[in-house]
C-alpha cells in the first residue's frame, strides 16, 4: 500500500467530475453504512449501555448503575483472565513472530518448491478453529491419540489436562494454525525489498546473515508492525479455539478473557458483567493497536491501510 | 496497495536469480521450513488416514500407516447423523451472508473513491476503517439482545444478519483500494460518453475489480463457512446448526469413536479445500497484496 493516490483528496477541484456531481453516488454507500451501524456500530454503544444494567438475558433490562462494574472489577476471575490473555498473547507472539520472518524470507526466493511451500502453507488456514480443536484433542488423547498409539512415553502425556502443558499446547496450536499466515505476510514484504539493495551489499562483501540485519529486517519493520498487530489484537479474541479445546481448563488455567465473558454471559447468565469485561476487551484492543501503531511512528492514515 | 506481486508461479527476474545463485543456501531458513511444513501436515494426515481406519483396526494399528482395508463405515455414520442438514445450513448462511455483504461493500468502496470530495463519504469511510477493529467477540451480547428483540432467534437468518456487517469493513477496505487504482482517465471518458455514475460502476469497475472481488468473497465466505459464536449464541436447535457447531457435536456423540470423529473433520473440511484449490492464486495474491506492506 505505497504508491497509491493520496487517501484523501482535499484541494477542492470543482471542474473535477467527483466535485459536483458526489452527491449522485453518496446513495451507494447507505447499505453498507446503515447495515454496519446496525449490527457493528450499534452494538457497540449496546455492550457500554447494558454494562450498566442488570440482565439475564432472558428477562427485563434494569438499569443498576456501577453494579455490574463492581462485582467485575472485584471478581478475582478478571485478573486470573487478564493474566492468562496476556501469556497467551506474548507467548504466542514470541514463538510466532521469529519463526514467520524466517519462513516468509525463506519461501520469497522465486523457486518452484518454495512456492509449493507456501500453497501448503496455507492449509491450517482453511480449517476452522472447532475442527483444529477436535483434531489436537483426538490427537493429544492419553489414551486414544497418536502418543499412546505409538507407544512413545514423551508423547504421552496429559497434554490437556495439566496446567502448564495446557497453557504450552494451546500456544502450540495457535502457532500452528497462524505462523502460516504470518509467514505469507512476510514472504509479499520481502518480495517489494529493491534487489539493488542487496546488490550493492554483496558488492560490498556483505554475508547472507549480515544482509539479514542491516537490510531484510529494517526493512521488514513496517510489516512485522503490522504482523505483531495482528497478532495481539488476534489473540485477545481466541475463542473458538480454547472454547472447545478445553473450555478454559483444567481449572481456569486457559480461561482468557473472551472465554469468560462468554461464560458471564451466556452460562452464568450475567450480561451485565459479560457486558463490563467485553468493554475492557475493546478497550484493550484499542489501546494495544494505537500502542503498536506509535511504535511504528506511523500516520493514522496509512497505518490503518496497512492494517 | 500496490498490485506488486506478479502470480505466485514466475520464477522471478534474472536480477534476483543471480542474487540467489551468488548466495550460500539459507541452511536456517530452510531447516525451518521444512521442518515446520512436516508439523503443518502431520496432524491433517494423521486425521483423513484415521477417517479410513475402522474402530478395532484403529487401536491395534500403528496410527501413522494407513489401514491396509480401507473403510467408509465413518463416512456413512457421519451422513446418517444428518451431516446433509449441516452442510445445506452452512451453504445457505454463508452465500446468503457473502454475496450481499460483498455487493453492498463493493457498492460503498465505489461510491468513496468516486466521491472522495465528499466530506459525509469521508466520514463514513472512517467508520469502516474503525469499524476494522471492532471484534465480533465484544459485542456479540448487543447482537444477541438484537436478534432476540428482531424474533429471529434460532434462525438462520439470525447468522447471517450479522456476519454481513463484520464481512463489510475489510470487504469495503480492499475494494476501494483497487479501485482506485482505475486510471482516472477511464472514469472521464465513461462520463464523456454520457454514462451515469451506476453505469459506470457496473461497466467499467466491476469488471475491472474482479480479482479483488473474488478475493474478498473467497476471504469472507471462509470466515462465515468456519463461524463458530455466532451459531453458538444465536441458534440452539439441532435444526439450525452449522459445520463448525456440528462437528463439536459429533465430537460429543461420538466420544471414543476416534475414527468417526476423524471422517467428520475430514468431510467437513473437504468443500473449503476445494474452494480453494479453484481460487488459491486470487487468494494468495490478494493476500500479499492487501497486507504485504
């Protein structure tokens, strides 16, 4: 997204078709625009209106003011949540991050077997969360999976059923599913690097590790900017995935915070709380994304394009 | 967006195939790779050749070598628990999801690079670029309380309500990326000839924005095929369920029937792995295109 027309046009310019006559195509952008009011914009002002009511789900909304926000924030839940959400989310992007730049540099040489490489890669892209759940339990059974059916001691373990491990698989398997993803994203930055660049270093007798450094990587930074933020942002909405993998267990010990606004809300029956902890998952989301875009020292413009 | 990346299969210029023939082979990046493809693939092999095993052959066999007998008793199992129901389900939210919420975007994304001079155009194009970071998780309780009040609770149409609005930001983001990279020329000369704005758009940028569109439909119809909240908030009766809901049922009614629960991802995997054999160069490169910088 570089070279394109400014995002925004401001001189005016009446002589220009879209000066005078902009008015005729307005129209064609109200469907879309009220339909994303309605079940996008709307429900965001909803989830802040009903974290102030008491409601369960079924019944009457009643207004209560702070109480659903106290018997949140006083909920020793939330922490334990926030905390596992952030270990998920560094964790993931330790493991993810390093390994997709070195895959994506690898598969962005034009040659055949890499491309090859990379319509493989796509593969856990195509499956959905339930079914990569059901696949990793059905594999990572104590008694039924692969471990047991090789006989392999060091593969058979309790994968799911010990805090730890738990917490350890479930990073596993996110980074199964997206280092993929996060790898393509790589390999299309690489591609746009100016082979002079590196032309001119090998003139000067750089190595291919030395190259890595002072050209791939700065070069990269917009876009690992972009990966990370996804990424992050990504990770506080895991859901699918721990929802049928484990359901949060053993215990709470994978109960990120979607998990248990979902639980608030639709088993314990407590919207308005479920409400207060999906406020905070916005407001964590936002305030991460505005946090990585400074780090990229970015316009607002042409970061969200990116984004 | 620059449309930079030529189809994944050109093997490069000369310039950079001498850069890589100068170079030592990249041993890590390599390694890695390779490495990392076995894991991608092991656990979907190790699923479609548990899919053909029976349950008796399933214990008593080495689970990486496919069953010399090859059974489809899991198939049929599978069908009979009216797997036909689910996937008819899933067909109709996701098209009837996708093919509206990629045209009305496609209509926005036209509608605010033809008329970018205007201020309420602006605006809302600044709505969907925020709209790109709202997650459906957040506000799912609103769309719940919506869907309930609108009596359409247990429906289909409770689905795709929804999943047309959040396939809308990205829809509308891409979309009028590429068209404005229309030469504006082509948009002057429509207008000569007397085209109205609607003519235009339907002769001129639709055509135009084809791999875009197949792009974005392709990218769409993938997260609503694979939705898992909405279905799980919205619908309760076995009537109602989509795929990715089935297969957790399965997962249940099946129990240690490891074999079934293997043909039942198996099936349910197979249309999208077809799709996207038939749109995989649209996708890729209008992945790269849209994220790569």
């Amino acid at each position: 997204m570089t070279t394109i027309a400014p995002p925004v046009v401001r001189t005016k310019e009446p002589t220009r078709s879209s000066g005078g006559r902009s008015g005729s195509v307005v129209w064609m952008a109200l469907p879309a625009f009220l339909w994303f009011i309605a079940f996008g914009i709307v429900p965001l002002l909803g989830v802040l209106w009903l974290s102030f009511t008491t409601w369960n789900g079924i019944g009457e909304i009643v207004p209560s003011g702070l109480d659903s926000w106290k018997a949140t924030l006083q909920d020793p839940k939330l922490p334990h949540a926030i905390w596992v959400t952030f270990v998920i989310m560094a964790l993931s992007w330790a493991v993810q991050t390093p390994m997709s730049i070195l895959i994506g540099v690898f598969i962005a040489a034009r040659k055949r077997y890499r491309e090859f490489l990379a319509v493989l890669f796509f593969i856990p892209l195509l499956l959905s969360s339930a079914a990569i759940a059901i696949t990793y339990k059905s594999l990572l059974d104590p008694s039924f999976g692969l471990g047991s059916g090789l006989g392999i001691e060091a593969l058979n373990q309790d994968w799911l059923g010990n805090s730890t491990l738990a917490m350890a698989t479930l990073i596993f398997i996110v980074s199964w599913q997206f280092i993929p993803f996060h790898s393509l994203i790589y390999q299309g930055a690489v591609r746009q690097i100016p082979t002079s660049m590196y032309e001119a270093a090998q003139i000067d007798g750089a190595g291919r590790w030395k190259q890595f450094w002072s050209i791939t990587l700065p070069q990269l930074k917009y876009t690992i900017i972009t990966s990370s933020t996804l990424m992050v942002v990504g990770s506080l909405t895991f859901f699918d995935l721990i929802y049928v993998l484990t359901a949060g267990g053993p215990g709470d010990a994978t109960r990120a915070l979607a998990l248990l606004m979902y639980q608030q809300g639709f088993q314990a029956n407590l919207m308005g709380p479920a409400s207060a902890i999906a406020v905070i998952l916005v407001l964590v989301g936002l305030g991460l994304s505005l946090l990585l875009r400074r780090l990229g020292g970015r316009s607002d413009d042409s970061q969200l394009e990116g984004a | 967006m620059t449309r930079h990346s030529p189809s994944p299969t050109v093997s490069g210029t000369p310039d950079s195939r001498r850069r890589h023939r100068a170079m030592s082979y990249n041993w890590l990046g390599g390694g890695l790779s390779w490495v990392w493809l076995f894991i991608v693939m092991l656990p979907i092999y190790w699923i479609v050749i548990t899919s053909f095993k029976t349950q008796d052959n399933y214990f008593f066999t080495n689970p990486l070598v496919p069953s010399s007998d090859l059974t489809f008793e899991n198939y049929k199992t599978v069908i009979e628990n009216d797997f036909v129901r689910y996937f008819f389900n899933s067909v109709v939210v996701t098209l009837g999801a996708v093919l509206p919420a990629v045209l009305i975007s496609f209509m926005a994304a036209y509608a605010i690079v033809r008329g970018s001079a205007s201020r309420l155009l602006r605006g809302m194009n600044w709505i969907f670029l925020m709209g790109l970071a709202i997650p459906l998780q957040a506000v799912i309780i609103p769309v719940y309380l919506i869907i309930i009040r609108l009596k359409m609770y247990d429906t289909l149409a409770a689905i795709i309500l929804p999943s047309i609005a959040f396939a809308i930001p990205l829809s509308v983001l891409v979309l009028s990326n590429f068209i404005r990279d229309v030469p504006k020329e082509l948009f002057e000369s429509m207008r000569m000839d007397g085209a109205s704005e609607w003519g235009t758009m339907w002769r001129l940028a639709f055509p135009l924005t084809r791999p875009a569109l197949v792009t974005v439909l392709i990218y769409n119809a993938l997260g609503i095929w694979n939705g898992f909240l909405l279905p799980l908030v919205l619908t309760q009766s076995p009537e109602q369920r989509t795929i990715p809901l089935a297969l957790t049922a399965f997962q249940g009614q099946f129990g240690v029937n490891i074999p079934a629960i293997a043909a039942s991802v198996t099936l349910t995997t197979l249309p999208i792995v077809l799709l996207y054999a038939i749109g995989r160069r649209q996708l890729l490169s209008g992945l790269t295109a849209g994220f790569g910088k």
